[in-house]
C-alpha cells in the first residue's frame, strides 16, 4: 500500500485524478482515531492522509466564523480561537487528537450537542476532492446560506464514501464567561426521564447532560450549565429547587471513559425509553470479569459437548432417511437441527462457566459501575430502595 500526504488542496486532486486513472482503490484518514464506523476497508492500494493540510485559511473572529483545512487537530484550532475568546462547540472522542475532516466524516459529536448541535449544524461551507481528482465546493460564509444543494450536511457522516473532505467553514461561539456542572445522585431508572420533564417546565436550559449507571437501576445526573455568570447562578437556583443537586466533574471520567475499550455502541432513544434501553443493553452486555483458567474450562467442556453432538447428528443424519423422506427439505432440516443444538450447547456451556467459577473456580468480579443482582436486591428494588453496593448472588 502506497501512503500519500498532500501538502495542498491541489495536490490532493492530482493524486486521486491519478489514482483514479490507474483504477487504485484508497482509503482516507486523517489522525485515525475512528477507524470503526462504516463498512471495513477492503483491497485497499493506496493510504490519502491530511495530516499536512492543517492550515486556518481564514478567520473572522468579528463574524464568528472561521476556515479551515481537514487535517488540522481540533485541540490545536480550539487554542487558536481561545486567543480571541472564542470556540467551536464540539467536544468529540479523542478531541486532543482528532482532525476536523474526521470529526466531519464521521459525525462525531459529544455531550454538547443537546445546546449547540452536532457538527452539521455548525458547518457553513466545505471542500471536497471528488474520485476523478475534481474540486468540488458547497455552501458559504454566512449562517443564512440556502442557496443550491447543502453539500456540507450531506458530507456529515459520509466517511469518506463520497470524496475527499479538504476543508471546511464553521460558526463559531463565544467562550462561556461562568461554567457549573451540578449532579443527582443514585437517581432510579424511572426517575431519570421525570427529571427531563421537570427541567423542560422549569424552562431550565443545560448546555449539556450526562447520565452515568453507578448500579443496577441507579444512576448519576450530570447538568452543565455555561454562559454568562448571572445566567449561570439563575439556572442552578431553578435546578435546585427541582431535586437537591451536588456540584461535581465528570466529564474528564466520561472522556476517558468514552475512549477506552475495545466496543463502543451509539443508541440513540427517546428519554423515556431510558428503562428499555437499560434492560436491553445490561441485559446482554458482559457486566462482570472472569478468570481466563475458569474461561478455558468451560471452553474446553463446551467443545466436547459440541464434538459428542456432530458425531451423532452426522450418524443420525447418515442412517435415516431424511433426504427420501422430506426430498429437497431434507438439507434444510438437517441444518436447522444442527443449529438449533449449536445454540443450546453454546447457551449451557455459558451456564456452566459461570456456576464452575463461581462454586470451584476464582469467581467472578463485576466490572466497574456493575454488582451482581439477586432476586432479593431486585424487590428492593421495586420498592424503590437503594441497592446495596456489598451484596453478592
């Protein structure tokens, strides 16, 4: 694979004119922090980065309003633009690190998106490297732009399906003057969505909101509130006379959090819907840490089980006469048997790991945030009592 770094929006048409005439597959990236979304590449022959177009074309600080090439690092434009008490109001996964053409590839946004929006409400105009090496530009330098095909908007999310993203114009906002995150603490499931509607007739505005699962059913409320400080103070007095709110951060624990580990799921729902997501979400996600020696012997029993079943599916299967009984049918039935025994064997084989670790082997330890659950703690539960943090099944 052949790495290619244009240091200019010309260039970068020239290589992907010409890759395009030797029929070259290529794959774009920018810092490669969000390598995930989208279709896995394939039979890729050449490697386009940004990296080196990372320069800030324009800014108008009086117009809010700034132009800049995709491969420059968000940390490093958001430093530019606090010298004149100014921001972009986005705060992505792996914001020290990520380019702006990747944040616009992939959609990326953070909590801040419930007050200023994700970022194809920030985008004004964008620059784009078509496959046949064409220059391709959408939009303009004024909020109030709606003249022809919002190509900006469309390039929100495109990953790099529909060209090469090469630069881009953004609104900007004020730096806030007062910044307070307020937080409810061991909040029920069902109380979460109560809490929304309470803010919502309070005329309560949070610049952003962050719910954290500390426990089966329990959860952490963050509120941010920023922007002017008398705004601020009038906000958090709405706040507090809702349900009692304690001042704290977790925003540095809900970055890191959000940037560690190898699976990361996007749900997007309705507040109320926050108990059916939470049942269906911790109701198959692993919660709990196993020793692989436990691992390897459930494995290991699960294999032989797997064995013993083939071995006499394939002679049922070789000494009846399903094929003349059933015809055509008679595959589709023999497939159907065999996966209906592969997915019980696999479902006991988890059973029986998790009874082995827990009864003879090292036990198994709930993960971070996580207990497990018995039935007791789950009429506590229902009775609206907290979960004890000590209890074990």
């Amino acid at each position: 694979m052949i790495a290619h770094e244009p240091a200019s929006i010309e260039e970068a048409g020239e290589i992907l004119s010409r890759l395009s005439r030797e029929k070259q597959r290529c794959l774009f990236t920018g810092a490669g922090t969000k390598p995930g979304p989208g279709e896995p590449a394939k039979q890729i022959d050449a490697l386009v980065r940004t990296r080196r177009l990372s320069r800030i074309v324009e800014y108008e600080a009086s117009d809010q309003v700034v132009s800049v090439e995709a491969g420059i690092l968000l940390a490093a434009l958001q430093k530019e633009l606090a010298a004149q008490g100014q921001r972009l109001a986005l705060d992505p996964p792996f914001a020290s690190k990520a380019t702006l053409g990747g944040i616009i590839a992939t959609a990326s946004s953070g909590p801040r998106r419930m007050r200023y929006g994700g970022v194809r409400d920030l985008i004004l105009g964008v620059t784009v490297v078509r496959a046949d090496g064409v220059v391709a530009r959408g939009g303009g330098k004024v909020v109030k732009n709606v003249a022809g095909f919002d190509l900006p908007k469309l390039m929100c999310g495109s990953l790099g399906t529909l060209g090469l993203i090469a630069a881009a114009t953004l609104r900007l906002h004020p730096w806030p003057e007062a910044e307070v995150t307020l937080v409810a603490r061991s909040l029920p499931t069902g109380s979460v969505p109560d809490l929304l509607d309470k803010l919502r007739e309070a005329q309560i505005e949070p610049a952003a909101m962050l719910a954290t699962r500390i426990g089966p059913g329990r959860w952490d409320v963050a509120v941010l509130f920023e922007g002017f400080e008398a705004g601020v103070r009038q906000q958090q007095g709405r706040l507090r006379g809702i349900a009692p709110f304690d001042p704290g951060d977790p925003w540095k624990e809900h970055a890191a959090m959000r940037e560690s580990g190898a699976v990361r799921l996007k749900v997007a729902a309705l507040p109320t819907a926050l108990p059916q997501v939470e049942q269906a979400l911790f109701s198959a996600l692993p919660d709990a840490r196993i020793a692989w020696r436990d691992v390897w012997i459930g494995a290991a029993f699960t294999s032989i089980f797997f064995a013993i079943g083939k071995s006499l599916i394939s002679l049922y299967l070789g000494r009846s006469s399903v094929s003349s009984s059933f015809g055509a049918a008679g595959a589709l039935i023999a497939i159907l048997v065999w996966v209906y025994y592969s997915t019980t064997i696999f479902f006991f084989g988890a059973e029986f790991t998790k009874v082995y670790a827990r009864k003879y082997g090292c036990g198994i330890v709930p993960s971070r945030h996580a207990q497990f659950v018995t039935e007791e703690m789950r009429r506590e539960q229902a009775l609206g009592k907290p979960p004890a943090r000590d209890a074990e099944a």
